[in-house]
C-alpha cells in the first residue's frame, strides 16, 4: 500500500471519527494513567502494550513476522506494539509492519538497534530519513523510540549518546513538529540514567520556533526495568525478601522525572523469565505487582515479551498453545479468543542463511539465492544416498552463547493431542524429479514419531502438503526432511508447520 493511499484512508477514518481522534490528539500530555483495566481511556497514550521481538525477514533465532500476530496481540486486549528496526534496512522496509498494526487500531512503537559503527552524524541521517518517509501518518499511532539501550552497542559514553539524540529530535521536528518522540538514557535505559540525563542539561537543542526540551509536549521519557535481575535473568530463582522495595524506588524515580518535566513516562521495557524457567506463583506475584505499582504511579507499560521464539523463557506466546492465560489476565484483564495459526520453525524462508537447519548422514545443505520459489531466498539439499540421511531442525543450542535458550527448559516444536497440523513447503528438484519425506522425531531420544507419505517433487516449482493428527502432546520434537531417492538434489522454501 503507497503512503498516498494510506493516508487518505486515515483521513477517511478521523473523519468519520471526529470526537475520538479530539480526544486522542489535544490530550494533556503531562496526565498519563496506568493501563488498571482494559476500559479504553482517552487519557492513555499507550494503554497495555507488548513487545514483539520479530523479524520481517526473520532471522536465525527470531521468528519472521506474520500479519496473524497483530490479530492475536489485538485480541489479547494490547492497545500498543513495539518492535525494534534494523539500521540496515531502508525506511519503506517497515511500511506494511506499521500499516498492519496501525490498520488493526493498535499504536506502533518503532525503536532503533543503531549501528554500533555509527557516528552522530550517520544517526541524525537515519532518523532525518525516516521521519521524513512517515512524516504523513497520524502522530499518536506511530511512535518514534528514538535509541534502544545504547550500552548494547558499545555505546557505553553517556554524553556521547545524549549528544545522538540531541542532535536527532531537531532533525525530525522539521517534517514532524508534533510526532511522539520517546526519548531515555544512556546505559540500558534504566531509570536512574533518564532522571540523570533526559533533562535540559543534555537536550539543549533549540528548534526554529525557539522552543526545545521543556516546550516539547510531543516528548515523552521511556525506562527499562528488570529487576531483580537474579529473578529477571535467571532461572528457578524465587524471589527474596526486599523485591518490592526495589521495583518501586525505581519506578518512583522515573514517576519523579515525569513530575518535574511535565511529561508522561513509560516503560517499554520490563519482565522476566517465565515458568517453567521460573517459579509460577513468583511470576504472577512479579507480574501484579508491577502492573499495580505502575498504575499507581501514572506510568504506562510495554511488556517483554509477547514472542521471539517458542524457546525463549521471556515469551508469553507460544506458537502451538497461544497465550500464558494467567499472565495475560493479570496485564490485559482479557481472555483470548484467537486461536493462533503460525509455525514454530525458525528461519524457514533462509533469509538468515542456515545456521538452524543441521544435517546427518550423506546430505550436504546450502543457501541459494536463485531458486525461483519465495523470495530471494531457499535451501539446497543433496541427498548422496537415502541411509538415513536428514536435513532438521530442533531446539536451539547456545547460539550467541546465550545461556537462555537451554535453561528456559522450553521447546521450540511442541504439538497438541488431537490437533490437525499442516505441513507445507515449496520445492522443486534439480535435473531428475525425487522423493522426500517430512517426519517428527523427538529430540532427546531420537524416537521415531510419525513420517508422511512418499512426496514426489518434481522439476517445476510446486507447493506441497502433509497432515499430521498426534495422539498425545508431545514437546521437544525434531522436524526432519528425508530422501527416498538416491543422489536427489532439490530446491526448498517457505517450509510451515501450522495447526490447522
């Protein structure tokens, strides 16, 4: 969809909705109240909102967005969704991500990962750039974050990275004078760094008006909080005595910065470990304490996270069984009605390369870029023989060295008894037309579950379909494809495993 066409069909929308859109655009932006229930309020800027730690193309370790995640997130009672953009990536990248969720009444966050090689001047060009291709879009529906955590890329200089975002904010006031700009720290965003740094001391720009920091109602202070860390980060940890005190003097803090500015504060970073990486009755004592403390203290919220992938023991969403009832209850007060339809597998368009996908036996795997199936992108398998043979995917291992992915005792293949799953694929053989199988094993005993039927490829591009209906639940699988015939080589791509 063109930028043209989409906003006239927002201008279409405000119209029909006048009262609302008054509400929403000239609200006090030194009033923000705390997402307590799900009863809409004007008065919100982002109500409860939720991290999604995908991808468009996807990566290796990430899942790649799909438009049915914004149903789900919609569904679950969240008002705003915030993602993370890549600084290699073009504007227009971000275009149908933001269209969709803006389409769906939610608000999109967008908050940059920077180059770690970047300079302030390469910064400044970037946001100058992006601001000025969304300049046309409503301000309160798409939300500018500005820096992401800049200890995270090596920019450990407090004033250097004030220095980014102070030259930054005047370059995109001169084609968005009112957007939501969310503005924190150096470090990791922790609260302490806002009230020390978000202020006039180190924001001293000065716009063609004259105006600049303290006159800006369109800015707003953002904070991250993971606290205690040896709850946060850990796993099977309970939480020790004094915990309380240390969230609440954090978020008083940052409510403190918001008191002084006149500007409304949000976290859009905080959670924890879930079970069963954690205690449960630790969990949702963490969860409702901070959903309380923050709704004393004005502060809105964006939880992490609502998915990355199904291993990742900071999710509340899993491919296979959707929400944590429970902890959605306690952040949204709603019970979800979507019955989600995406696939657990990483990285099944090989945008990422291959890293996920390993092999054993004869068969040797490669990424190619000329297949002519989806996209730019597909896998090349070469079957020497059929002993056995099979290219996989399974649990993640300590890629990045992340201790996370084991030690969250979670998995990322899991079925449920009685369910009908649809695997499907697009493939095409090389110089004679083969056989495969797709089949499911589990991981840790390499127990044989079911396999399909014999599925011929042939030498033109085709999509293909298998159904599989388990008995039992079942987690912690292996997805295999194998070759019945010998010295097969074939093209495969945009490989799903969905509940039907």
């Amino acid at each position: 969809m063109s930028r043209r066409s989409f906003s006239y069909k927002l201008l279409i929308y405000f119209i029909s909705f006048p009262i609302c859109f008054l509400t929403c655009s000239q609200r006090d932006s030194g009033n923000v109240n705390g997402p307590t229930s799900m009863i809409l309020d004007s008065g919100l800027i982002f109500g409860a909102g939720i991290n999604m730690d995908a991808s468009v193309q996807g990566t290796d370790v990430k899942y790649q967005h799909q438009s049915e995640y914004f149903d789900v997130v919609r569904d679950a009672g969240f008002q705003t969704a915030r993602w993370f953009i890549d600084p290699t990536a073009e504007p227009d990248h971000w275009e149908d991500m933001i269209n969709e969720a803006i389409e769906r009444d939610l608000i999109a966050v967008v908050v940059l990962w920077a180059d770690r090689n970047w300079s302030s001047k390469e910064f400044v060009q970037y946001w100058e750039k992006f601001a000025d291709y969304y300049q046309n879009y409503p301000r309160d529906k798409l939300v500018f974050e500005l820096l992401n955590e800049p200890e995270a890329i090596s920019l450990k200089d407090g004033t250097r990275s004030m220095g980014w975002i102070n030259a930054a904010i005047p370059a995109i006031r001169k084609s968005n004078p009112d957007r939501i700009i969310a503005v924190g720290g150096p470090g990791f965003n922790e609260a302490e760094n806002l009230v020390q740094y978000v202020n006039p001391d180190y924001l001293d720009y000065s716009l063609e008006d004259g105006s600049g920091f303290e006159e800006d109602k369109n800015i707003v202070g953002v904070f991250h909080m993971y606290l205690p860390y040896y709850f946060s980060h850990y796993h099977s940890s309970h939480l020790g005595s004094g915990w309380t005190d240390i969230v609440t003097e954090k978020l008083d803090s940052a409510a403190s910065w918001s008191k002084e500015w006149h500007k409304p504060v949000i976290l859009t970073e905080w959670g924890a470990w879930g079970p069963p990486g954690n205690f449960e009755e630790d969990f949702y004592s963490y969860l409702k304490h901070i959903v309380n403390e923050t709704a004393r203290l004005d502060i809105e919220w964006i939880y992490y996270c609502g998915y990355m992938n199904n291993q990742w023991p900071f999710s509340i969403f899993n491919t296979d069984t959707g929400w944590d009832r429970k902890a959605l209850r306690i952040l949204t007060g709603r019970e979800a009605n979507i019955s989600p339809s995406v696939s657990p597998l990483l990285n099944s368009e090989f945008n990422a390369g291959i890293r996920q996908w390993k092999t054993r036996g004869p068969v040797k795997i490669s990424h190619v870029v000329t297949a002519g199936l989806s996209g730019d992108s597909a896998l090349k398998i070469e079957f020497a023989e059929n002993a056995q043979a099979a290219v996989y995917q399974e649990n993640l291992g300590t890629e990045l060295g992340r201790k996370e992915w084991t030690d969250g005792k979670r998995s990322l293949i899991s079925l449920t008894k009685g369910s009908v799953y649809v695997i499907s694929f697009l493939a095409k053989s090389l110089d004679n037309p083969g056989s495969i199988r797709i089949g499911l094993e589990v991981r840790s005993t390499e127990k044989a579950i079911w396999s399909s039927e014999t599925i011929s490829i042939s030498t033109e591009p085709e999509q293909y379909e298998c159904n599989y209906t388990p008995s039992e639940d079942l987690d912690d699988l292996r997805f295999l494809i194998s070759s019945e015939s010998i010295l097969h080589k074939f093209y495969i791509d945009q490989i799903e495993l969905k509940r039907l």
